[in-house]
C-alpha cells in the first residue's frame, strides 16, 4: 500500500508568509518565512532564503486524483498567474512498501496542474522492514 500525502507550496525570496496567502487567498498549513532561523535548535545558525508557504491537502487515505481535487480551488486561482518572483509546485510526498507500491497519474489531475502551469516535486520514502 502506497501512502500519499499532497501540499501546495509556494515559495519567494521577496514576499512575506502573509503576502503569499493573500496571492493564493487561503492561510497556509505551516509557512516559514525569509529571515528566520533555518533550525529552532539553532537560532543563531543559518537562515531561511526564502518564504516557503504550505497548504496540505487534508485528504487521509486517498489517490492522487483526490489530492489535486481537494487543492484545485487553489491551483485554479494561480492559473491566472503570479509575480515573477514566487515559484509554486505540488509536493507530493509517498511512502510505500519494496516492491509493492503503485499510484496513478491521472489525466485530470495533470490536466489541473497543467493549466496552472505547475511542476510536480515527489519526496518518495521506502517503508524500512525490520531486519528478520
């Protein structure tokens, strides 16, 4: 079994945590801003770039295709374009099991992320078996 969660993430050099949301008109999930502290545990190491805002899906045990549909509310209002200096991107991010984990990659869903002009970024983890 294959499990999927799916975020809308924004991400700018120049515009504030509360800038983004106002783009996208929705709070984010959790949203780190330019400036800030890289690690809490570090607070004087390095700092964040860039403001990296997230909006989970809120879909437990679903496909991709509800992931997207949940988030298209969102993707359909930066289809009509954003400032040249935020990059957004669907993560979705997978575990599953060795040799054993499938999910599809619907036409509607793409056809979603294609009239928003979005990339899709997987973050893909293996479900580690304890050793015998």
């Amino acid at each position: 079994m294959t499990i999927l969660r799916a975020a809308l993430r924004l991400q700018s050099a120049q515009r504030s945590c509360k800038e983004l949301s106002a783009l996208v008109g929705a709070e984010p999930t959790r949203c780190m801003e330019r400036g800030a502290p890289v690690s809490s545990r570090n607070p004087d190491g390095p700092v964040r770039t860039l403001s990296t805002w997230r909006y989970e899906s809120g879909v437990e045990d679903g496909t991709f295709h509800d992931h997207v549909t949940a988030l298209a509310p969102l993707f359909d209002r930066l289809a009509h374009g954003v400032p040249d200096d935020v990059e957004y991107d669907l993560v979705v991010m997978a575990e599953g099991r060795s040799m054993g984990s499938l999910f599809e990659l619907d036409v509607e869903s793409l056809a979603v992320l294609h009239r928003a002009k979005s990339s899709i970024t997987f973050d893909v983890y293996v479900e580690e078996t304890p050793p015998e």
